[in-house]
C-alpha cells in the first residue's frame, strides 16, 4: 500500500513518466480535467491559484479524463495545446488517464480512498474534483466538481 502521493509515476502529456516524488514538500491541489465540460472555464480560476502561490510551493496537476460523456477526446498533445492557447496553462498537464473502475491510474486508486466523497463514496462524479496534498505527500481534502478554484485558496493558503 502506498504512503503517500509520492509512491506514485504518472505519464506527462508526451508520455514520458513522471515520478510524483518531484513534487515533495509543495502543497499539491490535484484535478481531473477535460476541455469540453461546463466546468472547463475552471482552468482560469487555477492558473490564477498557480500565479500566485507557486513560489510559496503550490504545484497543480491536470489530469485529463474521458470517461465523463466524452468531454476529453483529444490525444495528449492537443489537450495540451488546448491548455495553452485557450489558458496559458503553466501548470503540468499529464496524459489521459481514467479515474473510475477497473483501468483507474493508481494514484486516483489512492486518492480516493484516502479522501473519499459524500457519504463515503469513492468514484469520482465528474470532471474538476480536486484533491488537495499537504506537503508531506497526505491526501488533506477533496473538493467537489462545482467548487470553484477560488474557494480552496483559504485551505492552500492554510498548507502553505
């Protein structure tokens, strides 16, 4: 069993593997994305969170996701263009993955089970749930969907 966010590799959105043990000692809000959703315009709201808290040790980390009615069909690289031209994304956007059932990445694996959702539910409901990290790797909170980046910033600034 995993002991932290660190034990884990994710794949960038170029495919190389990426180990999450790079991000030790930041505070680490985590979020599963998609470029089509309702909620996609959140991408501004979390750009604005890395602007100004990155060098107090902020990380965010995208993780694009199909499995919500298809909202992330786009390979890695256009995500990634995405991203950039529409949010000057400067935060890393990793690979798609999934985060419900049987294929789920192994982090989501872990993250839901450390900080699982209403009721104690473990899968995820939709795109932009975010999970924010202490600094020693710990999974601290899960934030819904419809909670807009803004409304973390009193519990990032908290772990700062």
């Amino acid at each position: 069993m995993a002991a932290s966010i660190y034990d884990f590799t994710a794949q960038d959105f170029k495919g190389d593997e990426v180990s999450l043990a790079d991000y030790k000692d930041k505070v680490v809000l985590i979020v599963n994305t998609a470029s089509a959703c309702g909620f996609t315009p959140q991408y501004k709201g979390l750009q604005e969170l890395y602007d100004k808290y990155k060098d107090q040790g902020l990380e965010i980390l995208a993780f694009p996701c199909n499995q919500f009615k298809e909202q992330e069909k786009g390979s890695n690289e256009e995500i990634k263009s995405f991203c950039d031209l529409q949010f000057n994304i400067k935060f890393p956007v990793f690979g798609k993955i999934d985060v419900n059932g049987d294929n789920a990445h192994p982090l989501y694996k872990y993250l839901k089970k450390q900080a699982p959702g209403i009721l104690g539910s473990e899968s995820i409901k939709w795109n932009f749930t975010k999970f924010l990290i202490g600094r020693d790797g710990q999974s601290v909170e899960r934030f819904a969907t419809i909670t807009k980046p803004a409304a973390i910033e009193g519990a990032i600034k908290a772990l700062l």
